[in-house]
C-alpha cells in the first residue's frame, strides 16, 4: 500500500469528520436527520468559488463568505422547513419517529444541488487566487500539497474545539445534561421543551 494512498485516505477522512460533526451535533441535540448537510456544504463551496473567481475577493474573505452563506442557508432551513416540521410532529406523535424530516432535507438538498448544477453546468471550479495550497512538496516517499495540510489541520482543530466546548465548557455541560435527560425520559425533548404539560 502506497503512502500517497494512506494520505488521500487521511485527507478525505477529515473532510468526513468535519461533515459528521455537523450532522451528529444537529441530531444529537435536536434529535432531527438533517440530510441536506452536503448540499449546504455544496452551495458553501460555490459560493466561495463564485467570490473568488467572479469578485476577486482575497482567499480569507472568500472563506468568510462561504460559511456565512452556508450558514445563512441551514439557519433558514431550521427554521423555516426543520422546526415546523418539529413541532407538528411532536404534537401529532409525542414520542414516536417520523420520516419527514429526513425526506424534507434530503429533497432540499437535491433541489439545492441540482439548481446549482443546472446553474452552472460543468465547469472546471478552481479557487484562482488560492494555487499557492495546490503546490505540493515532498515528505519522503510522499507527495503532500498545502491543502491536504490545511484540510487535516483545520479537520483536527475543529474537532478538538468541539470536544472542548462541549466537555470542558458550561454550555457544553448544558448541552450534555439536556441530551441525558432526553434520553432518560426524564425531561421533554428539545421540540417540546418551552411546552406547558
């Protein structure tokens, strides 16, 4: 097995870590399948291209305005689309799982990703004013470019500052109560919490 494959296996195991923080934090405390977190991620993605290639933005606001707009997104999709559904299901069928949910966000992100595809078409999609990640260097046997770098490094520090926020911090110990009581039965779940009984 070749020490570029392990690496390319590394790369992409921190993107998928960064994506299944969002989604188990959205699940775990809200007890809701948010399936559309690619497609958020996905319209993130352009947006940062779009500010890069089209507005000439430098390479750290172009970061900026991709998560605002990925942001931006899933903040109206909760509460718009994800918190309604919350409630009516919650008063519908107290305790029991529904399906709509998972469709709803999973139809969004289709919706997203094909409006984005049909906007687009297919395109080569290179940030311009970030070449200087794509050069690589050597590491023995081993050929590394910035951005692999940047991609585990930001993958390990997010990951690190969400176990410290949620284990160390008063919010996070919040959080940790709150989910425990839910699991025990013992306190309404996050739909219903605010809820006279």
């Amino acid at each position: 097995m070749s020490a570029d494959l392990i690496k390319n296996w590394l790369v992409l195991g921190s993107v998928y870590l960064l994506f299944s923080n969002g989604f188990s934090i959205v699940f775990g405390a809200f007890n809701v399948m948010n399936l559309a977190h690619g497609a958020i991620l996905t319209l993130g993605a352009f947006i940062g291209i779009y500010a890069d290639n089209v507005l000439g933005v430098p390479i750290a606001v172009t970061l900026v305005l991709a998560a605002i707009g990925a942001g931006v997104t899933n903040s109206l999709l909760d509460a718009f689309i994800l918190r309604p559904i919350a409630r009516r299901t919650a008063d519908a069928q107290s305790g029991s799982h529904d399906l709509t949910p998972i469709v709803t966000t999973l139809s969004f992100g289709t919706v997203v990703v094909g409006l984005l595809t049909q906007k687009v078409k297919a395109v080569d999609f290179t940030f311009k004013r970030a070449e200087f990640m794509a050069t690589p260097f050597e590491l023995g046997s081993l050929t590394v470019s910035s951005l692999d770098l940047v991609i585990f490094v930001c993958a390990f520090v997010a990951t690190a500052l969400l176990y410290f926020a949620i284990m160390k911090t008063r919010a996070g110990m919040a959080i940790r109560q709150t989910y425990s009581l839910c699991v025990n039965d013992e306190f309404p779940p996050p739909s219903d919490l605010g809820k006279v009984r």
